[in-house]
C-alpha cells in the first residue's frame, strides 16, 4: 500500500462551544497539564482546569480574567518550579502591556508596559525569561524577577524594519528566533548581545517560528502557504 494513504480523521476527545463570545486566537497548556487557558478577540482570558486522566473538565469554575481591552492575540504559562507553574502571561492589542496572572490565587501580579503597538507573540524559558514580539518592530525580553523590561532589540538593522510576528528563544537560552511580516526572519544571539543573521525564507508574512529541540533547525510556518525547516548547522 502507498504510503500516501488518506489522512485518518483526527478523534476529538474534549469539545466545548461558546467558550468565548468571539474568536479564540490563542490557546495554552500549564506545565503541568491540569489548565487550559484561552484567550479571545472577546477580551477575555479564560482558564479551563483540566484533568488530563479523563480529558475533561473537572467541574470547577473557569477562571476569567478581563484585564486586557483588546483582542488577545497570544498567552503562554511560565515554565519552572519557581512559578508553581500556574503563571500565566498574556497579550495583544488595546494597551499594549503584557499581563501577568497567578492562576493558582485566581489574581493578577504585573502589568509590564513598553511596547508602543500590538504585541503579536510571547515566548518564555529558564523559569523568568518573556520575549514580546510587537507591531512596533521591536522584541523586548522581560525578566519577572525584577518585573521590567531588560532589553529591547529592534528589527531595523535591514532597511525600515518590521512587524514581529512570531517569537522562539532556543532550548539553551542563547538564540532568538523571530518571524516578521516582511517575510524575513531574524537570529540574535541573547548572551552576545547582536544580531546574526536576517534571511528571507518565505513570499509572505511569517506568523510560527520554533526551533528543534537540539536547535539544529528552525521551523518556520507563513502566509505563503509553505512551511520550511532551515538547518542552523551549516553557514
């Protein structure tokens, strides 16, 4: 048998509609795998708690949260046992600040303001570490032990610079990897403090980068259609 056989029908194990009034654009799990956290153009976040032994929810209510005034466009919780993994940061238009939220407590900790447009993607590793990718053209880093902004790393090292559509920090903590609406994408080098290299992969706006987990390739995924895998080993 040809090993291109129809794709089988994915088994949906979880449903539930009218979770939000709006559009989801961005969904999360916590570390531990026991919420779910959602975020809307309803400027609404909302965490489901989840048990992953039935693939259910466990009847508690969900938590809601309406600090933003505008759409989420991305959400993440913070990894590592310094945060209890119920931390949950999240962002997009309105404002502009990046919220985070102890879901274990059900309260909000941080309003982290800088960014001057619509932040369209977060990041986070090594327990603190949050990269903010905007519409400002920049990519700030934010480090919760201090909660402030501790670098800002423009776009416009090639002409004008540009929206900063998705972010990826590798899995050492040493690369940044960001996909920007011009089609182009942008290694940095976070200990080292520069920019390696800016390519363009794609016709159109790139909207997911993610490394392997060796970091031995980036995945990128576009407006254009096209997912590629770039090898990082080579020059």
């Amino acid at each position: 048998s040809s090993a291109y056989n129809a794709p089988k029908q994915p088994v949906v194990r979880f449903k539930r509609n009218k979770h939000h009034k709006g559009s989801i654009y961005c969904v999360a799990w916590s570390p531990c795998g026991q919420l779910l956290a959602t975020g809307s153009n309803d400027k609404y976040v909302k965490v489901l708690p989840f048990n992953a032994e039935t693939c259910n929810a466990t009847g508690r209510p969900d938590l809601e949260f309406s600090m933003h005034d505008g759409t989420i466009r991305d959400l993440a919780f913070m990894e590592g046992p310094e945060s209890g993994g119920a931390i949950l940061i999240s962002a997009g238009a309105g404002d502009c600040n990046i919220y985070t939220t102890d879901c274990q407590r059900g309260q909000g900790l941080h309003a982290l303001s800088g960014h001057t447009g619509h932040i369209l993607a977060l990041y986070t590793w090594s327990g603190w570490m949050i990269a903010s990718g905007s519409q400002d053209k920049t990519v700030r880093f934010w480090d919760l032990r201090v909660p402030s902004c501790v670098r800002v790393v423009g776009t416009t090292f090639h002409g004008t610079g540009s929206a900063v559509a998705s972010v990826a920090v590798d899995p050492s903590g040493r690369l940044l990897a960001t996909g920007q609406e011009d089609s182009s994408c942008m290694l940095y080098d976070i200990r080292g403090g520069r920019m390696v290299q800016s390519y363009h992969p794609h016709s159109s706006d790139v909207r997911s980068v993610r490394f392997s987990p060796g970091a031995h390739y980036l995945l990128t995924g576009s407006y254009d259609m096209k997912i590629k895998v770039t090898d990082l080993q080579g020059n």
